[in-house]
C-alpha cells in the first residue's frame, strides 16, 4: 500500500493527503466500512506523525458533508 511506505519513509504529509482524499472518496462513494477503514488509518498516521492537535489536522479527520 502506498500510504504504508510512506509512512515508513517518513513522508507524513503525503501519506496523510492519499488517506484523507481515499477516505473521502470512498465515503461518496457510500462505502462507509472501507472509508472508515483509512480514516482509521489516517488517525494512526497523525499519530505516528507526531501531528498537534491543530484546527487542520482537526479538518483531515472531519468528513464534510456536500
């Protein structure tokens, strides 16, 4: 998975892009169970990032309605 060497390479910042932007996808797309699965992923990730809690990082993990 792409998101997972990024990780390991310490590119947070791009990892944190692809999860956020296929967990919104997914969830359009009404596939509630796999976008959760990368919101997840994307929370762990932040985590891992060492991310503050910050308005942005806030907005990453909060899916906006259209």
């Amino acid at each position: 998975m792409l998101c997972c060497r990024y990780v390991s390479q310490q590119r947070y910042s791009e990892a944190i892009d692809l999860l956020r932007d296929g967990a919104v996808s997914l969830l359009r797309a009404k596939q509630i169970s796999s976008g959760a699965d990368l919101g997840l992923l994307l929370i762990n990730t932040l985590d891992k990032a060492g991310a503050p809690i910050s308005d942005k990082n806030i907005g990453n993990c909060a899916y906006k309605t259209l």
